[in-house]
C-alpha cells in the first residue's frame, strides 16, 4: 500500500518535498513516461508545487519504455543539457551571493 503510484497528489508531493529536503537536491528532474499513466499523471501539477515549496529549479522531458514513436534521444539530450546549464548558472549566482552572517 505504500507504493508510490497508489498515493494521492498530495501525498506524493509531500513525499518528495520530504525527499528534496532530506537530500538537500540542487534540483528535481521528472521523467513523464506516456504510456505509465498512474505515474505520470498529475505531474505538471506537482512539479509546480514542488518548485514553489522548496525554491529550487525543476525540469521535464517526456519518454516512453514501450513506444519508441515518444522517445527522441536529440531531444532528451538537449533538455537535459539545458537543465544542467541552468543548475550550473544557478550554483554560481548563489555561491556569490553574501550569506546572512556576511551581509
């Protein structure tokens, strides 16, 4: 019963704020599956509010296990690079940020 997919929405994005927390994640990566519905749905939802609750940057790409019609490997690449760039971007503009004992 205390599989993932047989949690409610709200559920699930307490689990993961727990998560994001816990492991002090620079950031939160979902991989929408099509053809997995009871994982994939509500996502764009609980990406967003994971986005507002921990403050950190949160990136999409879209896939399939079973149909090779919704997997693009130049796509995914790509996406994937820019959410790594901006991860990189975002790490920099902290570290020169003053801390609240310095400011």
């Amino acid at each position: 019963m205390g599989c993932y997919t047989n949690l409610s929405l709200p559920q699930r994005v307490d689990l993961l704020e727990k998560y994001i927390k816990e492991y002090k994640a620079d950031g939160f990566l979902i991989n929408s599956i099509k053809s997995c519905n009871s994982f994939s749905a509500g996502q764009l939802l609980m990406m967003r509010e994971i986005e507002k609750r921990c403050s950190i940057p949160v990136g999409f790409i879209e896939s399939d296990l079973v149909d090779p019609r919704y997997f693009s490997y130049a796509n995914i690449k790509n996406r994937l690079e820019s959410y790594f760039q901006m991860l990189a971007q975002r790490k920099t503009i902290m570290a020169q940020q003053p801390t609240t004992e310095e400011a």
